[in-house]
C-alpha cells in the first residue's frame, strides 16, 4: 500500500511541477507579518504538506474543517490578519486603517492594483458587496461570518481603494472581527445572493476551478479527500510565493504520512500523529516544530432544551457527575502521548486571560459522582445501570435506563476510539452504559447533530434532536469572541454543536463586543465564561500542543501561523 501511494503522489508531483511554470516574482512584505519575495531566498519548488484534516469546501459560507480555514485565507483577501506569534492583527489587503472619533466608523485603506486571478481588478467594491451581503443574510445563509460583520450596519466603497464600515456602536474587537471576513469576487458570487440566499450557502467554489482567487494563491485542483493544488496567482497585490505551487495531500492512515515525510516525498506535515512525535524526533532530516495549541478536545452535550428524550442529560449536576467519572489524566497519556494539558475553558489557553480563573477542570472522583447521582435519583438496576424514573408535565418520558450512544466522528486529528473507549469505562464505573455510534466525516457527524433539517426559526426551532453526546474538538482563536458566539440561538444550523438556547446569554454575547475598555469586556467574558462552564454544554478534557513537522529540504515554515496569516504559504521555501 505504501510503494502505490508513494507512486501515485509522485506522478502527480511531477504533473503540478510540469504546470506550474516558473512561479515566484519579488516585493516587499508590505507589513503583513510575512516575508514573502525572493531576495536571496532560493525560489521554486512544489511544497507538499501532508494532513489528516481535509478541504470540506472552498465555501466560506458553508465549511466545518479548520483545514479550510488555511485554504479561504490564502485564496480570499481579508482586510487583516493576526502576525506571528498571534499577539498582534497586522495588515493584509488593508495597508492601513483609521476610526472616527466615536468609534462607529471605521475606513480602511487598501493596496491597489490587485486583481482576481481571472484578470478582474479586485477593488474596495468586492469588499463591500461581500460584508453588505453577510449583513442581509446573517440570520440564515451567511451566519457562519457573520461574528466578522457583528454592530456593522453598513459598509460602503467612496472609491476603489477605500471601504468604510459603520457600525451601530463603537465594537472594542472590530480588527478580530474583520480578521475573518474572507473577500469574494462579487462578480462571481452576486447572481447567489438573490431571493433568500440560500444559494450562497450551496454553491460550490471547488466545481469550477480553477477557483476565481484574490489572494496570493489560486485553487487550481481540489479533493475533497485526495490532493488539493494551489498555484501563485500572478494578479495578487502583495507579496509573492516563493514556491511554484502548494499541494495539500489527505491522508486516511497517519503511518503513510509520516513514512513519506521521512522518505521525502512530501515536505511537511501539519500535525504529527501523538503517539508518533517521539520517533519522528529522532529522524536526522525532519524538524519537529512544537507550539502553543488552540484546539480543544471535549465531551460535547445536546444541550437543546426541547430534546425530545433524555432529558436528564441537559441537568448540568449529571453531565458534571458523569465528567468526574473520566479519566483525563489517562486520555492525556494513551491518546496524545502526554502533549495535551487539562482543560476546562470552551475559549481554550491560547485566549489567555480572557479565560475566567475561576473555569478549572473538576477533580477525579467517581467516588463523589456516584453519591451526586444516588442523591438525584438514579438508582442502580440490577444490572449496575442507572434507572432514569418516568416524568410527568409536558415533557414527560417514561422510565429508562440510562444507556446513550456517543457519536465520534472519523474527522479527528487523534484517536477518536481509544478516547471513547476510556470515556465508556468512566461512564460505566458511574452506572451509566454508552455505545460508539460513528459519525463519519466531520460534514456527517455535524448532520447528526443537527438532524440535517435543522430550522433554528420556527418556534420551538427544529433540530438537535437525535443525537445525546459527541466527542469533538474545536479549535479556539486569541480573541474569544468567536468561541462565544458558538453557542449563541443565532448560531443554531451553523456553528451550534449543542442546540443551547439561553437569551440572557445571546444578549451578553451581543454586549461584550461593545465594550471598548477591556478591563469591563474582559470581566463580562469571565461571566459568560462561566455560564458555559456551569451549564456543562462541554466537557472541555484536554487543550493539544500544536506539533508540526518538516524536512531539512525547506524552511520559512511556521505551522502556528496556518489560518491566521497568508505567510504561513506565501513565506516557505526552498533551504
């Protein structure tokens, strides 16, 4: 198996380099936080980064995997980025910007004569037509942005170098925000934004390629689960790539992929396997790169509180109890080979303190979780399976035992089984009986959750209703606001992987973007913080190190910078 896939990733090497021609002119970094031209660095080159996360769609509208995220921010201009290290937001196709003296307006100004990868100039229309459209449409087709436009009424463009944003009240996060607004040639897009707009949230980029582009690379090939070809897209404004193109190969089996990078057929993997990272340490020609990780591993509740059944699943006493039943410490070892740390925060270490001090994982105690559910009423069967008593009211259930299928979707970056597997033993030393239920893919797992019908507008909203619990992760930013929004009544059918509805929430959420002092914004974020954590919509378990690898034959790699910042592609190149 190995020698075909080597063999067929090969040939395929050989055909992008054929096409790719010479690739790689020269300019300034123009404050982007990447290098980028060619200088005295050597150009050319097809530069292959092996992943086991794949492209689900080029889409802005309509993705789940962070894998894309990487593809939108070097396809599609945003106006800002965040720099290395992710401390501070730098230029991208904004070269500068400046707010008026109530904070409600912001006017940024753009580098010129940038065009789309089809020849059309990309100007401060595209950027308006884009945001105006995530405004008319946040409530349905557009919500997965709309965080990036949140407090904007209006956006308009005086010319083709300046676009101005206004806002219903100064937002003390305004450059995160704008950070995710992915710019799309309106050209292409506008004939999807009639009627209802349900259009743009099915229109699939990736079938017509090679993919109109704005940023510095262009989608030339795409597969979903394959290869994916990214070449220079010679229109682009700013700093140019110094490789002849990018591809980014999808891997189901993690061993394959490590075997290529150290056998040099592909140049770099975005994250080692964790019980693989202390042998590929000792490879002579592969160079471990280990950092601060944004992504959570958690226990993820269907919260939703017109869930038809199971009812006893949305009191935070039993999904605490039953998370005090799990051994982190062990899913920590045998899982990630000790490169996780504990967790509790739905915002994750990399937001720093925006998290609340007072969100700290609970202890082990199966002991303590038992008594909590005795003292609730769940009495063991005679087969040591709690017995859930029959429920009267309007959202009556008869008796049941407490047996629940957790689905674990095949789209994770560990061993999603091995995990569940220590989960089942905690859950049963508390009575409870769980099975694996497979979610496929993370597009599958997520139509699960939702039912695929889900309808957040009716009242009460349809969805979140054939799923109980899930294994999943989310990969969380510096700023916190995104990771807030998630489990916001707005997010139902987009980001909500839980169905929560709580409307003093929504408004707090709504709130903390206004707050232009940070010291108030950061204590309202404690609070919310807090809320999620008491509510238990997660079991947040573990925070991952980020661990990237790749061969001597390259350099200019930072891999904490992928999907924040075009240089993550843009700086690599030939050593």
């Amino acid at each position: 198996m190995s020698g075909r896939r080597a063999l067929a990733l090969g040939l395929l090497l050989a055909a992008v380099i054929a096409a790719a021609g010479c690739g790689g002119g020269s300019s300034n970094n123009n404050g982007t936080g990447g290098g980028g031209g060619s200088g005295s660095v050597k150009q050319g080159g097809i530069f292959t980064e092996g992943t086991t996360n794949y492209i689900d769609t080029l889409n802005p509208f309509n993705y789940i995997e962070a894998q894309s995220v990487t593809a939108f921010l070097e396809i599609y201009p945003t106006l800002v980025q965040y720099g290395p290290g992710l401390t501070d937001i730098v230029p991208n196709y904004a070269s500068s910007w400046d707010t008026s003296s109530d904070g409600k307006t912001w006017t940024y100004h753009l580098h010129s004569g940038g065009k789309w990868s089809d020849g059309k100039p990309l100007t401060a229309d595209d950027v308006a037509w884009t945001a105006n459209t995530i405004i008319k449409f946040q409530n349905g087709p557009t919500a997965v942005l709309a965080s990036s436009v949140a407090h904007v009424t209006k956006v308009d463009a005086p010319d083709p170098n300046t676009v101005v944003f206004h806002y219903d009240a100064p937002v003390g996060n305004a450059l995160n925000q704008i950070a995710g607004l992915y710019v799309l040639p309106q050209h292409i897009w506008a004939q999807y934004a009639t009627g209802n707009g349900k259009a743009l949230k099915t229109f699939l980029p990736e079938q017509h390629l090679p993919v109109v582009s704005g940023g510095p690379f262009q989608a030339t090939q795409y597969q979903k689960k394959g290869t994916s070809v990214f070449k220079p897209n010679p229109g682009f404004w700013g700093p140019k790539p110094h490789v002849d193109a990018v591809a980014l190969v999808y891997y189901t089996n993690a061993d394959s992929m490590i075997a290529d990078l150290q056998s040099g057929q592909i140049s770099a993997v975005d994250q080692v396997p964790f019980t693989a990272v202390n042998a590929v340490k000792k490879v002579s020609n592969v160079h471990v790169d280990t950092y601060p990780g944004g992504e959570i591993v958690n226990i993820t509740w269907n919260s939703n509180p017109y869930k038809p059944q199971h009812r006893e699943l949305l009191n935070p006493e039993v999904k605490k109890a039953l998370t005090m039943c799990v051994d982190v410490n062990q899913i920590k070892q045998v899982v990630f080979s000790g490169y996780a740390s504990p967790e509790a925060s739905l915002l994750g270490t990399i937001a720093g303190d925006w998290r609340s001090p007072n969100v700290k994982p609970v202890a082990f105690n199966c002991d303590q979780a038992n008594s909590t559910l005795d003292s609730l009423g769940y009495k063991k069967g005679s087969d040591g399976i709690r017995v859930v008593p029959a429920t009267t009211g309007k959202d009556a259930e008869p008796a049941h035992k407490m047996e629940y299928q957790i689905m674990v979707p095949t789209s994770l970056d560990f061993n999603g089984d091995r995990e569940f597997g220590i989960i089942q033993q905690g859950f049963s030393n508390a009575g409870v009986k769980v099975t694996e239920q497979s979610g496929g893919d993370a597009t599958a797992a997520y139509a699960i959750e939702t039912d695929n019908t889900c309808d957040g507008t009716k009242n009460p909203p349809v969805g979140y209703s054939k799923f109980d619990i899930a294994l999943w992760d989310w990969v969380a930013g510096p700023d916190p606001d995104f990771q807030l929004s998630v489990v916001t009544r707005g997010q139902w059918c987009s980001w909500s992987d839980t169905g929560w509805i709580n409307a003093a929430y929504d408004d707090m959420y709504k709130q903390q973007a206004t707050l232009v002092d940070e010291a108030q914004r950061k204590t309202l974020v404690h609070k919310m913080d807090e809320i999620i954590f008491n509510n238990w919509l997660y079991s947040q378990l573990l925070n991952e190190v980020g661990i990237a690898a790749h061969t001597d034959q390259w350099d200019g790699y930072d891999p904490q910078i992928q999907g924040y910042n075009f240089a993550f592609w843009t700086d690599v190149h030939q050593a």
